[in-house]
C-alpha cells in the first residue's frame, strides 16, 4: 500500500511542479510541496510517529493537496477559454486576404511569442507556420526598420491601446517590404491583456507608384522653375498671380516679392504709356509678340523679348494672361561666353595628349608624336616626310572620303574639319579613326602647317552602329511625349476662361498622362493592357464600371486612349452621369476578327470600345466644342485612323470607338467623327 502511495504522490507533485513553471501561479507550489511531504510520509520518514499522529500528518497534506489542485482548476478555467476563444479567432481570420498575426502579451525581452499566423501572413514574409509559431514578431526587423516607430508601438501595446503605422520589415529571405499594420489588444473579463491581434498589408507598390507620382509632380515644377524664360501670370488687374524663379531673377527679386504686385512696378515712367497700349490690346484679346523694357530692382534695364496670351471667360471677358519672357540681353552674354568656352575647348584640343600630327602644305608628315605610334604602330622614323599615300595608310575604300576632307583644308573652304575613317595599321590591322583638323595660316592666308588630333574609336563606332536604332526609337518616343504635352498645353489655354481652370484642367490631363505612363512603363512599352490602362486613368473618378476582357495595345494606342478616357470622365463629371448621385458610367469593348478588320491594322483585329453613362441628366449636342470634344473627336481619328461616334441618347451620352490595333501610323487614315443626338 504504502508503494503504491508512493507512485501516486511522487507522479502528482511532478505534474504540479510542471504546472508551476509553466503558469508561474503560487497556488501549484503549495500542491507541489504537500504531494512531495505525503511521499516522504509514505517512504517511512515519518514512521517513528505514533500512528495515530501519522494518519494526521497524511490526512491533512492529502486535504491541503486538493485544496491547492482545486484552487489551479479554478484559475486556469478562464485561461483555457481565453485560449479557446484565441483559436476560435485564429481560425475565423484563417482565410483572409490581410495576413493576420496574434501574439501573448510579453513585451519584455526577448518580446511576445506568435500563437497564431494565417496562410497570408506566410506568403508575405516568406516564413511557414511552424517557423513562426513559439518566436517573436521582431525576426521580422532588420536594420532598416525605423526604431522610432518600434519605440511608439512598444509604449502604446504597455498602455493595451491600439497602435497603427507603417514600418520596413525583412522576409525570410532577407529582401525587405513595407508594411501597414493594425495591433489591437486582446482583454479577457477581468480586464487583463491577454494577447495582441495584429492586422497587416504589404503596401511596398502603393509607395512605390506614391513615389513614382511624387516624383512625376516635381519633375514638372523643375521644369517651370528652371526654364530659361520667365513665365509670368497675371490677373484682370494686372497683378502678379504667379512668377517663376527665372522670371524673378531677371527683374532681380524672387518670385514672393513679386506677388500682388502690378506688371507696372517693374516699369520705368517712360515706358508706362507703351505698356498701357500693350495692355489695351491684350485685353481686347489680341495676342502678341515684341521686345519690351523692364526696370530691374536695382534700376538696371532689363530687355526682353514677351510672348503675351489673354485670358477671356464665356462672355469674352479679359481675366488675365500669360506672358513668356526671354532676356535677349542675357542671350548676348551667353553668346559671348560660349565663344570663349570654345576657344578654350580648342585650345585644349590642340594640345591634347592623342595622336598629334602635323602635316606640310602638300601634307608631308612634320611631327609623329608617341601617341600617333601607339595608335597606329609606325614610328616617327618610318614616316617622317611621307605623303599619307606613301605608306598605304589611309583604308581603300575610304580615300574619297579623306581626299575631300583634304581638299577642303588645303584650298581655304574651311580651316578645321572633322573627318571619320579607317585607317591601316603597321601589323596588318585596320582601326576607325577619328580626326579633329585645323588650319594655322599665315598673315597673307597661305597654309603654315595642318594640325591633326586623332583618336581611335573602333570600339565606339561598333558601339555606336549597335545603338543607333536604339536611339532612333528613344528619340521617337520623347518627340512624341514633347508633343502630347505641349498640344495639351496650348489647347488648355486656349479653351481655358481664366489661370485657375487653365491649372486645374492642365493638372488633371497631365495627371492622367502620368499615370498612362506609368501603366506603360510597366509594361516596357508595349504589349498594354487595357484593363489595367482604364483602372489607372480612371482612378480619380467613382461608379466607372470597366470591362476586363484581355486587350494588348501599343504604347501609342495606350496613350491616346488614355487621355480619350479622360476626358469623357471630365466631361461626365461636370456635365453627365458622374455629376449626380446614382449616376455610372459601363466601359466595355471586344475586338473583331481579321475580316472585319481594318486594312490598316497589323494585327487583324478592330477595337469596339464603348463608353456608355447612365443614370445621369439629358445631355443635348454642345455648341462649342472644347479641348476634350475636338481631341476625340478629330485627333483620336487621325492619330489610331478609327472612326469615333459621340451619341447623345436622352438615356445617357455614349461614345463608340473602333480603331485597328497594331497599325503603322503611316498607314491609318482619319475618318470622319460621327456626332448624333
């Protein structure tokens, strides 16, 4: 009996001892001491007891033993259905799109431990479960996470109030990402915090393209601000609404001194009533282009040569205008020091430590320098005194070509020239060769000697052929971009009534191109798709339903459609369905086989894109058409050679496109634009 007793007591005292240490709870000590003081009792420590006393000592370790038990029972039933209610909650937010983390309230070192991830929280960092769980949230930081946002979170989670922020994690393997997250504590009844739940998203793609945008946006501003002509704003009253830097540096101010103020300020009294007839005429919104003459601030004149477009509102109202100023007179000393940049530049060619050669007036060889015998290999012992022809060295195919440049040097057409040809080498080889040459005459004009710079850029021609068509294609594409952007500039000004509608609208279509841009950029430029083209444009604008049926463009078809899109949402936000509450918009299209397609597509196929309003107020034909209206209507047909029908149906304005994809713009041909009530 008293081995059995022993089995029992000494098994018990080691499960509350295990307990003990795992809850840290006072209550399983006092189980454990009086289990192991009954096994000492029934290992016969006590035996020399009267039995009696014995029966005692064992009666009341056995009571205090299961008072002890029962009090652990009682303080772990609401722990265990606080675990219950932790796994209930891991489970529900088990398949959801935001990777979900839950933690124990441990704030101290080494921090909490993870009891429960979601499969999104393992795709993001790159962990599986089981390396999550049982380890801190904190393997997820590295160097560059910012410790003060870490510090905030930590102070907020000690209070057990929530904490959002965004911070630099690092995945498993080792690459980083941009997190938003959301932690909230979890409290059981007696108001204790017992875990956090953390709510995360990797955001690293909206900062990104936030960045990407940012820096869209300073771009422009860096080239209003760093244009080499003034731009200068005024309203009705002739007062400075805007100046860029430039502007403000020729009157010799800054732009914030020069605000408020009349153009007049900046004028000397005598030319006040020449000033007074150009305003007159501007106000009568007649443009113009003529020198005028400013006073700076510290009294010096400034001239300039003004650019001027008036600003008119519905009733032909002056409200303003823009004036485009150039300093003539800086362009003179910008001359001036560019001569003396190039004479310094020449001066530093001549003497130059390439291939220096000299030649005589019947172009014997003067002077050979050792940059001349490393390049070519001959020495100034096997040339001197030598025609070119003597010692076969100018490549046969190209000796046309060099005779001319020659002839030019040697009969006073040019005193400098620059000639690109191959040359052979002294080991059989053959090099191009490029050749700076000059002319040093006397006082009477008769050819002293001619110098030579020669480099050798065999290298760089083979490189030069390999990038060639590169460059035709980059240079395509800017002219392109130039272009779009100054249409739009030119048609937002001249559709605009006053600056404010000019900036807002110019702001908005240059937006819409950035953001076309960056779908195109993506993309490489080329191969755009359409679905997500439409998402990107059409962000700004709600209840716009847009089709996702797979449709590749070229970067051209992108960006023309792009701002074709934005501007029937514009127009649908003032005028159509956009504007009123319940109104939408449906953007669907298909494409047809090659035998319904154009001729001129190379593809084969024909776009049908339809933008269809609904739910907005009865739109009637405009009588005036704006920038938006004559770009559909007229560019878009001669730039994709699609036909373009604007329907305005008392159940909602439609607009029907059908353009051929992949068309050379050779070969598109503009049909005329249908426009129907």
């Amino acid at each position: 009996m008293g081995t059995v007793l022993l089995i029992l007591h000494v098994g018990a005292a080691l499960w509350a001892a295990a307990l003990a240490a795992r809850t840290r709870d006072w209550r399983l000590g006092i189980v454990t001491a009086g289990l192991a003081l009954l096994a000492l009792a029934c290992c016969g420590e006590f035996r020399q007891w009267p039995s009696a006393a014995l029966i005692v000592l064992e009666a009341a370790l056995g009571v205090l033993a299961l008072i002890g038990l029962a009090a652990v029972e009682v303080s772990l039933t609401p722990a265990r259905a606080q675990g219950r209610l932790i796994n209930e909650l891991a489970r529900t937010l088990a398949t959801t799109d935001s990777a979900v983390v839950i933690t124990d309230s441990q704030l101290d070192a080494p921090g909490p431990r993870i009891v429960a991830v979601n499969d999104a929280m393992c795709r993001m960092t790159g962990y599986t479960p089981n390396e999550l769980l049982g380890v801190t949230p904190r393997i997820l930081q590295g160097p560059g996470t910012d410790r003060a946002v870490m510090n905030d979170l930590r102070r907020a989670l000690a209070r057990g109030t929530s904490f959002c922020a965004e911070a630099l994690n690092y995945r498993k393997d080792g690459s980083t990402y941009w997190v938003s997250w959301s932690i909230c504590p979890i409290i059981d009844r007696k108001g204790r915090v017992t875990h956090f739940l953390s709510i995360q998203q990797d955001v690293t793609q909206r900062l990104e393209v936030e960045q990407r945008l940012e820096m869209e946006a300073r771009r422009y501003q860096i080239i209003v601000e760093t244009a080499l002509e003034g731009i200068w704003l005024v309203n009705r009253e002739w007062k400075t609404v805007y100046a860029n830097r430039q502007m403000a540096e020729m009157l010799g101010t800054t732009p914030e001194v020069m605000l408020g103020k009349r153009i007049t300020e900046f004028m000397s009294p005598s030319e006040l009533g020449a000033a007074a007839r150009h305003m007159s005429e501007r106000e009568r919104g007649v443009p113009a282009r003529h020198e005028f003459r400013f006073t700076r601030a510290d009294g010096a004149p400034l001239l300039a040569l003004v650019s001027t477009n008036s600003f008119v509102d519905d009733q032909g109202g002056f409200t303003g205008a823009l004036a485009m100023v150039t300093d003539i007179g800086h362009q003179l000393r910008a001359q001036k020091e560019l001569r003396e940049a190039l004479d310094r530049l020449n001066s530093h060619v001549n003497t130059s430590p390439l291939a220096v050669i000299e030649w005589g007036q019947n172009f014997a060889t003067k002077m050979w320098s050792a940059g001349a015998e490393r390049i070519f290999g001959w020495t100034a012992d096997d040339v001197l005194g030598l025609h070119p022809a003597e010692w076969n060295f100018v490549y046969a195919e190209d000796l046309d070509r060099v005779r001319a440049a020659m002839d030019e040097l040697s009969d006073g057409t040019t005193d400098r020239n620059i000639c690109l040809n191959r040359n052979n080498r002294k080991d059989g080889s053959v090099g191009w060769t490029e050749w700076y040459n000059s002319v040093l005459r006397d006082p009477s004009g008769n050819i002293v000697s001619i110098l030579s710079l020669a480099q050798d850029v065999t290298e760089r021609h083979l490189a030069e052929e390999r990038q060639r068509l590169l460059m035709l294609e980059l240079d395509h594409r800017v002219k392109n971009n130039l272009a779009t952007v100054l249409g739009i500039t030119e048609q937002s000004l001249d559709t605009a009534t006053d600056i404010h509608q000019f900036a807002s609208s110019f702001r908005g279509r240059i937006g819409a191109l950035a953001r076309a841009h960056g779908v195109l950029s993506r993309a490489r430029w080329e191969n755009v798709d359409l679905a997500e083209l439409c998402a990107r444009v059409l962000e700004p604008f709600n209840n716009i339903r847009i089709d996702t049926t797979p449709v590749k463009l070229t970067a051209r078809e992108g960006e023309l459609l792009a701002l074709t899109l934005y501007e029937l949402a514009t127009n649908a936000s003032k005028h159509g369905s956009l504007r009123v509450p319940g109104g939408s918009v449906d953007v669907r299209w298909r494409v047809e086989p090659a035998r319904a397609a154009a001729a001129g597509s190379s593809s084969g196929v024909l776009l049908m894109l339809q933008w269809q309003e609904r739910g907005g107020p009865s739109i009637e034909p405009p009588t005036r058409s704006g920038f938006g209206s004559q770009f559909i209507s007229q560019g878009v047909p001669y730039q994709l050679g699609a036909s373009v029908d604007l329907i305005y149906d008392p159940d909602g304005f439609r607009c029907e496109i059908r353009a051929p994809l992949g068309a050379p713009p050779d070969a598109r041909r503009p049909p005329a634009a249908n426009t129907s009530a």
